[in-house]
C-alpha cells in the first residue's frame, strides 16, 4: 500500500508566488533580497498555519541561490545551511550555548547559514539572556529566523533586534482557491460550499483548512458535498439559521423553540448556536446593501439566499436582534439556567415587531 501524504506537506508551497495570503510580506522579502537590504534577524509572528515556517524556509534557500548567482541547480534546497530548532522541546540555556557555537562555523555551499527557532517565546529567561549578544551582532554569514505564535512573551530586548513581520489569518476566499487547485490537482469533486465551509471552520489557518479537507476526503471519497462536510466536522447548517430567522420574523415562538430543541438533541451546544445566530443576523445586515454584500465571506449560491431573506428585515429590527443576542452571549457562561436563557432570547426575538419594537 502506498504512504499517504497528507497536503499539507504534500502541497507545503516551495516559491514566494505559492505562498497563499502573505503577499505584502513575500514582497517585502524578495525586495530586500533584490536590493541587498537583508537583515540579519527576522521576527515572524502571527496565527498557527499561516505560513511564518514556511516563508522561513522559502527565504533561506533564495537568499544562497541568489549569491551564487544561478550555478546551482534548483532542485538545490540547501539543507545542510538550514538549521530547525524546536524552542518548545530545546529552551534551555546550553541548548542556545550549543547553537551559539555552531554558527561561529561558515557554511560550505552559499553564502548563508539560517537559523529557523520555532515557538521562541517558549525559550527560559537564561536562554533569551544568552541569545541576545548574538542576535545583536551575528556573523556576516549567519541569519537567524524567530517564529512565534504569541509575541506578547517575548522579550522586547529580544524583539527590538529583530525586523517584525506580523503574518495574518488567510483570508477565507484565499483558502477556498488553494483547496480549489489541490481538489483539482488530486482529481476530486467537490461542491464550493463544501470548500466554503471548511474555510470558515479553519478560522484563517491553511494548515488546519488542509487537515479538515483530508479528513473529508477520507470520510466520503472523491466527491465532496456540503452535506458530507457538516455531517463530518459537526457543524450547524446554513439552513438551521434561515428557518430560525423566518420563524422569528413571523413571530412564531412556538416553532423556534421547537427548532431549538431539535438542535440540542443533535449534540449542538447552546452557546454556539447563539454565536451562529448572531453571525447570520450580522450578514443579513451586510447583505442588505450592495457595498457590504461583500463583506460576506460565503459562496455565491448562499449569498443570494441572504439577498433574499434581509429583503423581510429592517435595519431596525437586525439591531434589535444583535443586541438581544449579544446580551444573552454576555450572560451565557454565568447563567444556571443556560437552556432557559437561549429560549427566552428566542421568544424575545419572536416578539420584536419589524419596526424595531416588542410586539404585545
């Protein structure tokens, strides 16, 4: 039987115009590499699964292919001038002292020796302390990568000697094309809400938007639906949140609470169900406006359906319901009650008429 790679190593991008949702950051870089602006410590920070590694890994290999100006195949990755150390596992100070001695020594192949610290705030206070008078002034040869995803714990003696790229969560349509071009890549159908749905579910992270997509494809093959996705990774369907709303909008308290309880006997939990509601009454306020529709990160077929029903709510009534939501959110994790508190919100909801005010 053949090794299964998973598509985050599998795909894991190998040139700057891979890299998916860090443009202004792979610019940046390849520019000071053009222009010989290089510095000699870097601080990439931000989100797990974004990239920071990755673009580390990137810049190392550009920097030794470009000084030695194209005599090198491109299947080159010097490996023997990139050095990975794990922060979380290797953080203490002999660990450092130990790294501190290896880059005293050029390297044989290119001009460049790169030191990749993964998970750097993890590094004890002996260890930063060690570290400093070497990142300050490193050999000419030496260039060293910190990555972090929780840059308020490292020190800022640490930070001020390095330049700070902050890396961003990946926008979800940027997602949703990578998963596009692998789907296509490994011969797989697959529905775009499907893709959509697995982004959200991401939250911004590329790695953890890879794993799910696998997971998926293992669970319903070479064509991947909407339905397979929600089932799978458990997750309240669009259409959960359009009936609730039609309900709320008829004044029909009776089958809302109705809803309600079907969702909880399908092991969905209360608090999130609020926080999904708020997010539909939050895009039905978007998609009311040609401007904002945009602003909703969902495929086009749900779009529409949102174009559809903000067309029954007015503003006032949208306002309303989010502050109505945003107060039971509030009071949620504090309640004894917690069942009770989602019920009456519905029935409050149910009773707000569309000028804004409660009906009697």
């Amino acid at each position: 039987m053949e090794n299964f790679i998973v598509s985050a190593r599998k795909y894991r991008p190998t040139t700057w115009e891979s890299v998916v949702g860090q443009s202004s950051i792979t610019e940046t870089l390849k520019g000071a590499i053009a222009s010989n602006h290089l510095a000699q410590a870097f601080l990439f920070t931000g989100p797990r699964g974004v990239g920071k590694t990755t673009t580390a890994r990137i810049l190392a290999k550009t920097i030794n292919r470009n000084d030695l100006n194209g005599d090198i195949s491109e299947d080159e990755d010097f490996a023997f001038n990139i050095f990975e150390l794990d922060a979380a596992s290797n953080n203490s100070v002999d660990d450092i002292r130990q790294l501190i001695d290896q880059v005293r020594i050029p390297p044989q192949i290119g001009s460049h020796k790169v030191y990749i610290i993964d998970e750097v705030h993890m590094l004890s206070a002996s260890a930063f302390n060690a570290f400093l008078k070497t990142l300050e002034e490193p050999p000419e040869h030496a260039i060293f990568i910190l990555a972090t995803t929780e840059k308020h714990k490292v020190i800022p003696t640490i930070i001020s000697r390095c330049q700070v790229f902050d890396f961003q969560r990946i926008q979800i349509n940027d997602i949703v094309k990578y998963l596009q071009f692998i789907a296509k890549s490994e011969g797989i159908n697959v529905e775009e809400d499907a893709l959509h749905t697995i982004a959200q579910k991401a939250d911004g992270g590329m790695r953890d938007a890879l794993s799910l997509f696998d997971q998926i494809v293992s669970f319903s093959g070479n064509t991947v639906t909407y339905q397979n996705v929600i089932d799978n990774l458990n997750i309240l369907d669009f259409e959960y949140y359009f009936k609730m709303t039609n309900y709320i909008l008829e004044h029909n308290s009776s089958e809302a609470l109705v809803l309600f309880n079907k969702i909880l006997e399908n092991g969905f939990d209360g608090h999130n169900f609020l926080n999904g509601l708020a997010s539909h009454f939050r895009d039905l306020l978007m998609g009311g406006n040609s401007n904002t529709i945009e602003l909703l990160e969902v495929s086009e077929n749900i779009k529409v359906r949102y174009f559809e029903q903000t067309k029954k709510c007015s503003p006032d009534f949208l306002l309303d319901a989010l502050q109505l939501l945003s107060d039971a959110d509030y009071r949620y994790k504090a309640s004894k009650n917690q069942r009770l508190l989602v019920e009456i919100c519905l029935m409050q909801l149910a009773s707000v008429s569309d000028g804004g005010e409660k009906k009697n």
